[in-house]
C-alpha cells in the first residue's frame, strides 16, 4: 500500500480541509492523476496520485479539516486495473450476480451500495472515469426505483410550524470555506488597522473605446488574445504609482516600506469568491503580455488552479467591478498594501466639452489608501494621472 499525504502547501499554513474527493474507492489511479481537492486559508490545490493502481480506502470525508502531512487515502500499486475493475468485493457470497456482474465498471464501495440496495448494477449508467458506475449513481438508482409516496395532509399545527421562519427546509446553514473565512478576516481587519480613505474621479473613455476598435484585430491577430481595458489601467497605474511612490508603499510597524517594483494585483471572481493572485513586474510587460497574465490568472482562478504563490508580493491592486455593473464603490484595501484602484462600468453621460455639451462613455473610477502614509494631496494626485493616461492612451506608450 502506498499512502497519500498532504503535501506542505505554505509556512503559515498547518491544516486544509478536505473539498472533494475527485477519485473513490475501488477507482484505478495512474501516478500523477488528481485524487483529492484541497481548500486552504489562500488558494485550492489538487493532490495527484504518488503511483498507480487501484485507491483502496479514504480516511477523510469531505469537509473535514485535516493537518498538514496527515494520510486521507491509500493505493494498492500491486492490484491491476482489470481485477480492480471486475473483481466484485464486498460482495457477500452467493449474491444475486446480477448485482455484482464481474463485465459492469464498478469498484468495491459501488457493488457495497447496490448489494445493499438491490440495485442491478447492469442497468445502472456509469458517470465515472470510463464508464465506471460509483456510488452516487446507484444511490441515485435506488432512489428513483422506489415507488413515490404521497404526501400526508398536515395538520394545522403542522401547517403553522411549516411557515416559520426556522422551519426546516426554509432555511440553510452551510460551513464557510476556509478561502472565505481568510477574506471575511482580512477585510475586516483591513478596516480596523489602516485610516481607510476614498477619493473618487470620472474618466471619458472615448479614446481608449476607438484605439481598440481601431487595432483590435490586428493586436489579436499578433498576439492571439484580444485588446481588452485592463492593460490599460495597468499600464496607467504603474506610471502613476511611479510619481507617486506612497501609494505603492507599506507600513511596517513604525517603518515605510517604499518598493521600487510593481506586482500588481488584480481581483478576479472564482467559484469560491473574489481572489487578488499578482501580476509580477508588470513595468516590465507589453499590453499583450499584461492581458495574456491576466488571463491566465482569471482561468486558473475558475478552474481552482492558483498556487500560494500567485498571491505573494503584490504592492497595489486593481479591482473591475464593472464587470459585475458597479457603477460606483468603495473599495477595501488588500493588506498590507496601502492603496486599491476600483474600476467601474462606463456609461454615456452628458458632459461639457469645449463649451458643447455631448455624450461621452464616462467610467467612475476610485482608489482607496491608508491615509497614516498617503496625504490628500497624493491620492488626488495618482488618481488624476491615472485619468490623463487613460484618456490620451498614447502617453502611455511615450511615457509622457
């Protein structure tokens, strides 16, 4: 038998909990296929088999928190795939063939259920690996091939229960992820610890909107991603964040921190809420080469592929609720930086331009900052660089 472990994940981190058992007993495994899905206080991470064969037992069920080097399963290297596949174990001898057919894909748990439930595995469809019939599909087998009960009429005190609020059924109660529970803590203690302030500006995109529109094409046909706004803001924040060298600063104790890079941070929706995983040296890339990274962030994100690292150094963070239809926010500071850029949806408004008054997709953008290092006049400062890059897009590319 070969056991699984958890694997060390980071220096702070000394459990995880178990989110998903991708591989159940009986399953044949090859080295390197993911068995389990782990959440930790930082990011989700899989587990791969550390050698073939058959995944005899799990020794945690999903939910349960679980230390760092702790053994949840064990493989059987010596059990070959086509025994492991038609070998009913579990069985008790003499049993209904019929429940236990050595041709149907199925593993010890899932012939347990079916003798159990008098569930005939051949007519059962199998949405495991292959074809392979699980346990959950001849629990779902069994359940459909009772016969429906009708429901008796309540009774009104019943009825009275049925229709308050803590009645069961109208309400749900479910453990908060440890992800969550990090970003509940942080925020919370984002406010608590820093003089949190917000300063608010309006940008008129028409430049960037026809610059894009102008090159689109050509910039995806070079680079195979498309020209999106955000390498915009990237490209504008760095260059703010450059004058401006507060902003992209920390506090350490009695100390400032000021540092001379830009890993900047960008917020991206995942299944499990909003993650900020860090764009490194984003001075350094091209408009393609920020819009490739932060695709590549926002995919891993949605598949739970972030590693510890992806969320390590970052000195200032972009946030797009736009996306979502934000008009306008607050945003709340990512510890320990000490200044966040908020991004909305643009919208046509009216505005006065040259004396006329026309229509113009305007976008409300915002930064909050820890006014114990960054003053007013700092605030006000970057935010109104960042509107002149934006709005004349072809200073940022001349740095001007």
């Amino acid at each position: 038998m070969v056991d699984v472990t958890i694997p060390q994940i980071g220096e702070s981190i000394t459990t995880v909990f178990i989110a998903r058992w991708l591989k159940q007993p009986g399953d044949v495994v090859s080295s390197g296929d993911s068995i389990v899905e782990l959440d930790s206080d930082k990011a989700s991470m899989e587990v791969p088999a550390p050698s073939g064969g058959v995944l005899r037992e799990t020794l945690a069920a999903e939910g349960d928190e679980v230390e760092i080097g702790s053994i949840v399963a064990r493989i059987d290297e010596a059990a070959e795939a086509a025994g492991a596949g038609s070998t009913p174990e579990g069985g008790a001898p003499g049993a209904d063939p019929a429940h236990s057919s050595p041709e149907v894909r199925a593993g010890p748990a899932a012939r347990q259920a079916a003798a159990r439930g008098g569930v005939d595995l051949g007519s059962v469809d199998g949405t495991g690996p292959r074809g392979r019939v699980t346990t959950g599909d001849v629990q779902r087998a069994h359940r459909s091939s009772e016969p429906p009960v009708p429901p008796a009429p309540p009774a009104p005190q019943a009825q009275a229960q049925a229709q308050a609020p803590g009645a069961p059924g109208r309400i749900e109660r479910i453990r908060m992820t440890p992800l969550r529970r990090t970003i509940a803590r942080r925020l919370v203690e984002a406010q608590h610890n820093a003089a949190m302030l917000t300063t608010f500006n309006e940008i008129d995109m028409s430049s960037v909107i026809a610059l894009r529109k102008r090159y689109q094409e050509r910039f995806q046909a070079a680079n195979g991603i498309k020209l999106g706004f955000m390498s915009f803001f990237v490209k504008a924040t760095i260059e703010a964040l450059k004058e401006n060298p507060a902003v992209n600063a920390e506090i350490d104790g009695d100390e400032i921190i000021y540092k001379h890079y830009f890993n900047i941070g960008v917020a991206v929706s995942g299944p499990k809420g909003l993650v900020v995983p860090v764009v490194r040296d984003a001075d350094r890339l091209s408009f393609s080469g920020v819009e490739r990274a932060i695709a590549e962030l926002a995919t891993r994100a949605r598949d739970n592929k972030l590693r510890i690292e992806d969320f390590q150094d970052g000195t200032f963070t972009i946030s797009n609720g736009g996306v979502f239809g934000s008009l306008m926010s607050t945003p709340i500071l990512n510890p320990p930086q000490s200044g966040i850029l908020g991004m909305h949806a643009f919208q046509e408004r009216p505005v006065g331009i040259d004396g006329r008054i026309e229509l113009r997709p305007m976008m409300y953008v915002a930064l909050s900052y820890d006014h114990r290092i960054i003053d007013g006049r700092e605030a006000v400062s970057f935010l109104v660089r960042v509107k002149e890059l934006v709005e004349n897009p072809e200073r940022i590319l001349l740095e001007v």
